[in-house]
C-alpha cells in the first residue's frame, strides 16, 4: 500500500464527512441535498472498498459484488426518498 495514496483517500474521507455534516447542520433539504449526501456516500464507499479494504489490484468480481451492494443500498434509499416525497 502506497502511504501518500492512503493519506490523500483519508484527507478526501475526511472533507466527503465534513461537506456532508455541513449540508446537514445548514439545514439542507430537498432532492438536490439527498443526490449530493448520496453521491458524496457513493464516493466514500467505493474509495473504502478500494483502498482500505484492500480490493483495489484483485479479480474485478470481489470489487464489483462489494460495489454492486453499495450501489443498491444507495439506491434503495433514494428510492424510499422520492417514495415519500409529495
């Protein structure tokens, strides 16, 4: 593992969880706000699986399962999102 390389994903995980906590104490709401939380989450995860978990460089079907469930999770929360909104 490249040290600068984790250093610089921890620095982008670190502002994906500031931006997010910032839209959230602003009072952010709206389709627009749950696209970019959602977005923001998608980037962390994918950058978790690739990085810290170890997936980045392996056989490209455990990277994809792992990213497949993210991807269907988020999706399934926006899904419920637009479900509920009038």
């Amino acid at each position: 593992m490249n040290a600068r390389r984790l250093d610089f994903v921890w620095l982008l995980l670190m502002a994906g969880t500031a931006a997010t906590w910032w839209m959230g104490e602003s009072g952010s709401a709206g389709p627009a706000a749950v696209l970019t939380i959602l977005g923001i989450a998608a980037v962390k995860g994918i950058a978790i699986v690739r990085e810290f978990m170890g997936l980045r460089g392996i056989k490209v079907v455990w990277p994809a399962a792992v990213i497949g469930w993210l991807l269907v999770v988020l999706a399934i929360i926006a899904a419920t999102y637009w479900r509920g909104v009038p």
